[in-house]
C-alpha cells in the first residue's frame, strides 16, 4: 500500500482536518473583533463658556410723541418736514383760522350784550328797592328785579366761557411742538384737511432723543426665567450686518403676547446710540448673556445627545435610575470597547458645549459617536476584487 498504513493514512486525515479547522475558525475570531462597535470619542476638558438668550425685537427712541391735532380744519402751512429738528413750542403747522377767529368775533360780541343785559338788571334792581323803601313799590318786583340781575350775571359768566373756548380753538390753529427732538414721521400735507370730530389726527411723530435708544425684544416664555435687569446685551441689525451694538437690559415686563399659540415676553433693552446709526423701526437680533463659567469641566452636546446601538457592551454598572436633571454619557474602555455609563449633572450650556457639574474627570472621554464598520469578506479581511470578465 505505497509504505504507507492504514492508520497512519486515517491519522494524516485527522490532522488535516483540524488544521483546515482552525484556519477557518481564526478569521471568525478576527471577524467577531472587527464587527464590535468602534467609537468616536472627546475629552472632557476645562473651558470657559458663556449662556445667551436669542430674541429679536424693534429699535424705538426712548421718548417718541405723536403731535395731533384738536380741532378740524384744513392745513394751511407747514413748517416742518422729515428729520427736522424742533424745539419746544415751536409752530410746526397751522390750520385755517378764519372760522375760528370768526367765532371768536361773535363771541366776543355775545359778551359785551351780556354784560350790557346785567347793567340794565342792576339799575332795575336799584330802583326796585329804592321804591320799597320809600313803600311805593312791592316787595314782589323787587325780589323779581334781583333774580333777573343774578340771572344776568350767570349768562355774562357763560359767554365769556364761551369766548374763552373760541380763543382757544383760535390759538389750536397753530401746532406747536411739545418737546425738544427730531421729527421721524409726517403725515398731512398742506392743503390736507383733518378732522377732529372723534379721534384726534396725528400730523407728525417726534423723537425726543435718538442718541438714546431701546429695543422692545420678544422672549420666548422656556428663556425669560434666565433674563434678569442689568444683563449686558448684543445685538445686530441688517443695516450694518458686520457691526455688532451693544445694551443693557433695564425691564422684564410681566405682560405676556400670545401669537399662534407661542407665548412671548417684553423685554426693554436700553442702547447707546450716539452715532445715530441706528433708526427707528430697525429689526434687531438679540442675544442677550444670562450666564458665564470660566475655568468649568466641559463636555461637548453631541456626548449629550448620543444613544449606542444595539450591539454595544456595557460594563456592569447600576444605571438604571437617572436623577431628575441629569444626564447619561458613555465611556469607551479602549482595549474591550465596551461602555461605562456615567451619570452626569449639567450646568449652562452654550449649545455646543455643557458645563460639567458632577459625574465626570477632566480628560475622560466621552462618546459623540458611532464609527461605521466597513464591508468585510467572508473570512473577516476586506472583499475579494471582482472578477473582470476578459474577452477572447
């Protein structure tokens, strides 16, 4: 049989079949090790870092004034325009007075009868009572003569009011301005006639100061629990979109808006505006600095954020209860990959990074992510190159 028996032939297949079977079995190993989860991971690390509030709101001049006017009539001159600058009690329109003067003429007129009326009851009273006295006259007409003189006091008081109102529609005709500023709006035109009958007609809007500013910034009601007076503010507006303002916050206002079901807040933010840069009306982006930590352990939001997949390994660790206000975080053993949970408490955030409270170490790392594993061959090494087909 070739020199070769058959048992050392049946010995021969026995060791070739265990040596096939360890091949095989050794790229499953290294298989099971390829497949585990890898993970992308950053340190905890020592940062400052700084909270914001974002809201967005109009500039407005600290004092703004609408300048109406009190009486009907149509608008005769004008005597200020756009960005005119004004002083107090400066004549800015005037309407047609002729009507006014008019009825200030009649009144006036109206006076002067009635004081003649109380001087002719006077001299009437007197004889009356001159006659009484000598008993040629009655009681009666005395009594009569003296309520007709007091009657006659009463009408000269009523139209000297009513003089006293017509002078004063009459001085009405020219609008004057009430306070030292600039003019930011004008709405009449000369010719234009305004009425007054149940509303008054505002003819221009006035600025008092526009070096001094406010923003009237809508807050969302889940940040205006962090918005506090004195917190320093910047902001941008679409005129200058380089340039960064700056302000204060000076009131939280307790009024809430509604609008479509969000609920906002006013917040009045003070603002430096000596350049007179800004407008009013301008739309400003708000942020406004509610928190800052220097020096604090930081740990990135996407660590925050991250979930392991199904085929992650854990270390036994007792994580199942998660403290109301903390949060969980996965650590990566570098030789097993398996995770350790930690259970962390969060301080501010500036919405890429957290400050780090309790539960972590400055250089643990933390997992952000789950690194994709690659297509491998059937025995755990990369896929065979495909066949090309070559033509003959």
């Amino acid at each position: 049989m070739n020199g070769i028996s058959l048992s050392g032939r049946w010995n021969i297949r026995a060791f070739t079949a265990v040596v096939v079977l360890l091949l095989l079995g050794l790229p499953a190993c290294k298989r099971n090790d390829d497949t585990a989860p890898k993970y992308e991971t950053a340190p905890a690390k020592k940062g400052d870092i700084t909270q914001i509030v974002t809201a967005s709101g109009t500039l407005s001049a600290l004092v703004s004034v609408d300048v109406g006017s009190q009486i009907s009539g149509r608008i005769q001159t004008l005597s200020a325009d756009f960005n005119s600058r004004v002083k107090k009690g400066d004549v800015v329109a005037e309407i047609e007075p002729d009507i006014y003067r008019a009825t200030l003429n009649q009144c006036a007129g109206e006076v002067q009868s009635a004081k003649a009326a109380l001087q002719l009851t006077k001299l009437t009273a007197e004889r009356k009572r001159a006659l009484v006295t000598q008993k040629a006259g009655t009681q009666a007409d005395l009594d009569k003569a003296d309520a007709e003189y007091q009657q006659a006091e009463a009408t000269v008081v009523i139209q000297q009011a009513l003089m006293d109102r017509a002078q004063a529609d009459l001085d009405h005709c020219r609008i004057m301005a009430p306070v030292d500023g600039i003019v930011i709006s004008r709405k009449v035109d000369v010719g234009q006639t305004v009425a007054a009958a149940m509303t008054t007609p505002i003819l221009f809007t006035m600025a008092q100061d526009i070096t001094k500013m406010h923003i009237i910034a809508s807050v969302s009601e889940a940040d205006i629990g962090q918005v506090a007076v004195g917190q320093t503010v910047d902001f941008t507006v679409e005129a200058f979109p380089d340039e960064i303002f700056h302000g204060q916050v000076t009131q939280v206002r307790k009024s809430a808006t509604t609008t479509n079901n969000v609920v906002t807040y006013d917040t009045v933010i003070d603002v430096e505006n000596p350049e007179q840069k800004l407008f009013p009306g301008m739309t400003a982006e708000v942020s406004i600095y509610v928190a800052k930590r220097q020096g604090v352990l930081l740990v990135p939001n996407a660590a925050l954020r991250y979930a392991p997949p199904d085929t992650a390994k854990f270390e036994k660790t007792d994580a199942s209860k998660v403290p109301r206000g903390s949060r969980t975080v996965y650590l990566p053993e570098a030789k097993t990959s398996t995770l350790k949970v930690a259970i962390v408490k969060i301080g501010i955030t500036d919405g890429l990074n957290s400050e780090v409270l309790s539960g972590l170490h400055e250089g643990d790392p933390v997992a952000t992510a789950t690194i994709p594993i690659k297509n491998s061959g059937p025995f755990g090494g990369p896929p065979p190159p495909e066949k090309k087909s070559q033509s003959k």
